[in-house]
C-alpha cells in the first residue's frame, strides 16, 4: 500500500507543482502540458511489457528497479532543473509508473485469498487516492517553505523510503513476490499467451480509458472550470475538489466490503456511474452553490470511488492464471491513453470559454462507462449460466 500511495505522489508531484514550476523552469503551461503528456505516452508504451516482465522476474524485482527510477527521475530534476531536464525526467518517471499497476496487482491477486480480495483491492486503491489528495497540499507547502528544487527532492525522498519498505526481508512483499513459472515455455505457454487477447480484456482496456476520462476531467480541470465558469471563488473551488478526492478515497473502502459480497461487479459499477452521472449532470447546468457544491462533488467522489475495487475483481477474473501481473499491465494502458487524450481536451475547452464542457464531458463519459459495465454484466451473466448448465449435464 506504501508502494502505491507513493506512485501517486510521484504522479500528482508536477500537476501540483504547476504554478511555481514556470518560474524555475522559465516555460509555460503549454510546456509543462507537454512534459505530461510524455509522461503519460512512455507509461502507456511500456505497462504492458512491464506486465510480462513481472510475469516472468517476479513482482518484487520490477518494483523495486521502478520505485528506484522514479526516484531518479526528481532527484535529476531537483538538482538540474530545465525544460530539457524536464522532459527525460518525465520520460523516465512514465516508465517507473509503468511497473506500478502490473506488479502491485500480481502481488495481490497472488498472495491474498479470494475471500478477502476484494477488500483487499479496496485498501491498495485507498492508499493510491490518500497520496492523490494529499500532494498538493504537501508539496506546494514545502515549495513555499524551503523552495520547488526542495519539493522535487522531497518526492524523491518519497519514494527511497517505500523502497526501503519492501526490501526488509519480513515484509509481505518479500514473501509473496518470487519469479514466475520459469517452466512456462512452450505450446501450454504459448497458448495462455494467445489467451490473454480476448475480447474480454479488449473491452476491460476501453474501460479503463473511460474511468480516466471521467474522473481526470473533475480532478485536474474543475477548479478552472468552476471558477472560470460559475463564478466560483477559488477557495470554494479548492474545498469542492478536496471533497471529491477525500471521499473517492473513502469511497474505495467502501467498495472493498461490497466487492465481496457480490459477484455482480460489473452491475455494482454501472449504478455508482449512473448516480454519479446524475449529480455531475448537477454540477454542469451550474444550480450549486458554497456548500451544496462541496456536499455533491463529495457524493460524486465517493460514488466513483465505490466502483474501484469491482472495476479490479473483473480485471482478476479477465485474467489467465499466472497471467496476472501481463493482464494488469495491458488494461492499465487505458489509464495513460486517457491521460494522454483528456488534458488536452479538456484544455481546449477552457481556452474556447467553454468551462461547463469540462462537466458535461465528465457526464458523457459516465454514462458510456455505464452502458460498457452493463453489456459486460449481460456477457458475464450468460456466461455463467452456461457454466452451470455444462457442469448440470
């Protein structure tokens, strides 16, 4: 949970760090946009390759050799701060946030029991949001205390401890991550290979590029937007987006319970998205104000957060056994492929004056997610069905 609480830290570091790092880099937002988009173009290339590395090494190896690059990549930045630096930082960051989700999940898929797996998940999840939210407010305090190269530095610091955290030897990474199935060669291997491509895990990917969509345009966008758009004071719009990432938080936890108790993920998924569509939709015609906002965006963040840990037990059950860690990886890419369309976007929308689009995007996103979740639910339905008949006979 150390591991993932930190990626997303190391995820949310520059976004957070927007309005000072143009004076000590001496470019613009246009730039900085740009460095993220790297950021995300390199995560998305490398997830799923990185997925078979942690197949074929084992999780803890990769982990550690991605905790140890992402701590590079802002050192580098800290102690040589340039545009040029910038961008290979980037690079390099995208590629350790590319270990992040393979490995993480191979190590929960194979060391917790099913029973508990859900909550499992759940809690894995949480601890990702925590460092989301938690970022902005840290890092700029210290920009503000000690300087933007000390903050830099700081996120490197970040991620050396949650290194040292996995390399104890009584840690729980340590015994759940060994090598996997060295044996696996061949036509047996060969055709879990070909089974990992499945329609399934097609429309899992998609999904993934959906959540991102929908989440990203209320998490980087709708303070400009709110402010820009509805006239809102930028110290309502910061509480609203602090309610929204707190509760997806919470909401994950949440999640986690109801995961498993159900075998209905897909449906689970689908009603949060659809309220949550519901008071986005809220949020768009611009009817809230002070308080009221805060209360809703809140809802929405924790109806979203709700859907997580049902969104990764499919993913689990998409995935061939010992292929966890491959399957992980490739539909993770969905995330860094929405990380990559959204910014820019949702950017054009704010220069075109069109600050309401960025919730109205949101809301279409939403909805297409809860029809994607719904003919998921039908396939798996019938599917099911069809396994008790055969087993009947």
């Amino acid at each position: 949970q150390a591991v993932h609480f930190v990626s997303h830290v190391h995820i949310m570091l520059i976004p957070a760090l927007l309005p000072v790092l143009p004076g000590l880099l001496g470019v613009g937002f246009v730039e900085l946009g740009v460095a993220l988009a790297v950021f995300n173009i390199v995560s998305a290339l490398v997830q799923a390759p990185l997925g078979y590395a942690v197949d074929h090494y084992g999780a803890r190896k990769v982990l550690k050799a991605g905790l140890l690059l992402g701590s590079l990549s802002f050192v580098l930045l800290a102690a040589s701060p340039g545009y040029a630096v910038l961008l290979v930082a980037m690079a390099m960051a995208g590629l350790a946030n590319g270990v992040y989700h393979p490995a993480d999940y191979a190590l929960l898929a194979n060391g917790i029991e099913p029973a508990r797996l859900g909550r499992s998940f759940s809690i894995h999840t949480f601890a990702g949001f925590l460092g989301s939210a938690v970022t902005p407010a840290v890092f700029l305090g210290i920009a503000a205390a000690l300087g933007t190269r000390a903050a830099l530095a700081a996120g490197a610091v970040f991620g050396v401890a949650a290194l040292l955290l996995i390399s104890i030897p009584g840690s729980g990474v340590y015994r759940v991550a060994r090598p996997a199935n060295k044996q696996d060669t061949g036509p047996a291997a060969a055709k879990g290979r070909v089974r990992l491509f499945t329609p399934m895990i097609g429309v899992l990917t998609v999904l993934f590029i959906l959540l991102n969509l929908s989440t990203s345009a209320i998490e980087k966008f709708s303070v400009a937007a709110l402010v820009q758009g509805q006239g809102l004071t930028l110290a309502w719009a910061n509480a609203a987006l602090t309610a929204f990432l707190l509760s997806s938080a919470a909401g994950v936890l949440c999640g986690g319970a109801l995961a498993d108790r159900t075998r209905r993920h897909g449906l689970v998924a689908a009603l949060a998205f659809a309220l949550a569509a519901a008071l986005t939709a809220l949020v768009a015609l611009g009817l809230l104000q002070g308080w009221a906002l805060v209360v809703v965006l809140g809802a929405i963040g924790l109806l979203t957060g709700v859907i997580a840990p049902s969104r990764d037990m499919l993913v689990k059950a998409a995935a061939p056994p010992g292929a966890e860690g491959k399957t992980f990886g490739l539909v993770s890419t969905g995330f860094n492929i929405g990380g990559a369309i959204g910014p820019v976007a949702f950017g054009w929308m704010l220069d075109q004056r069109l600050p309401n689009g960025i919730f109205i995007a949101s809301v279409v996103f939403m909805l297409l997610t809860v029809l994607l979740t719904l003919a998921q639910e039908m396939y798996s339905a019938r599917r099911r069905a069809t396994e008790q008949l055969a087993r009947a006979l």
